[in-house]
C-alpha cells in the first residue's frame, strides 16, 4: 500500500510574479504594457504574504498593483502575467 502523499509545495503568487514582471522588464516592456490576471486565491495569498514589502502593494486610482503592475482579480482559472 502506498502511504498518502504530501502536497507539493507552492511557490507565492509574490515570488512567482516578482521574478515574471522583473524578466518582463529586463525584457524591455514597460510596467503598462503588462497585467496580472489572478485568481480571487491568489489576490487573498498576495494580500496576506507577510513576506510582501507594504511598498509593493498599491491600491491608488481604484486599481490595485503589485510593483506597479495593474491586478485583474477573478475570471480566471489559473493566475498569470499577460504581456500586451
């Protein structure tokens, strides 16, 4: 009999993002041309990190951002960085 296994650890929503904006930027788009489409989960996740600087987080003009990248939250079934 197998014993049950163990979930795999995720990486936060914070980490993972912060490094695809920074290649995304070292890339040569400008923080505009880039948004974060997340998950209701993941925005809740991003919020409550203890480990997110307060300066990384914006709520200013009715949008919320994390390092200055505009957040849609919901409508969606996996979180990602969409490049326009």
């Amino acid at each position: 009999m197998k014993p049950p296994s163990r979930p795999l650890a995720r990486t936060s929503p914070a980490v993972r993002f912060r490094a695809e904006i920074e290649e995304a930027l070292g890339e040569g788009l400008a923080r505009e041309d880039l948004t974060l489409k997340l998950t209701h989960g993941d925005v809740s996740l991003l919020k409550r990190d203890r480990n997110v600087p307060i300066a990384d987080i914006s709520f200013a003009g009715g949008a919320m951002r994390f390092l200055g990248v505009v957040i849609e939250e919901g409508g969606v079934t996996r979180s990602e960085l969409v490049r326009s």
